[in-house]
C-alpha cells in the first residue's frame, strides 16, 4: 500500500490489519466481486478480482 513516494509493506498472511485494510480498499474502488481463492502453488488464499 502506498502513496507518492512512500509504501507501507509486510506480511499478506490472514489477520494482519494491514492487508484487511488494502483487500476494503480494493473492493471499494473496483465495486467487485471479489473472492478468496487457494493458490495451488504458495497455498494462500489470493483476493481474485
């Protein structure tokens, strides 16, 4: 997540704040229907837009 010149970076594992925070951003400026789905190579759950 970032602006201008500065970013803030770190861990997109379920429950950290950050990340929660940039996925409602997301939904918000995209107006999707987005959905969680398992990466069958890194096993996460990736936001698909």
């Amino acid at each position: 997540m970032g602006r201008n010149i500065e970013t803030v970076t770190g861990c997109t594992k379920e429950g950290i704040t950050i990340w929660h925070i940039g996925e409602v951003i997301i939904f918000e400026l995209k107006n999707s229907s987005a959905l969680r789905k398992v990466d069958p190579i890194t096993g996460f759950e990736l936001l698909e837009l």
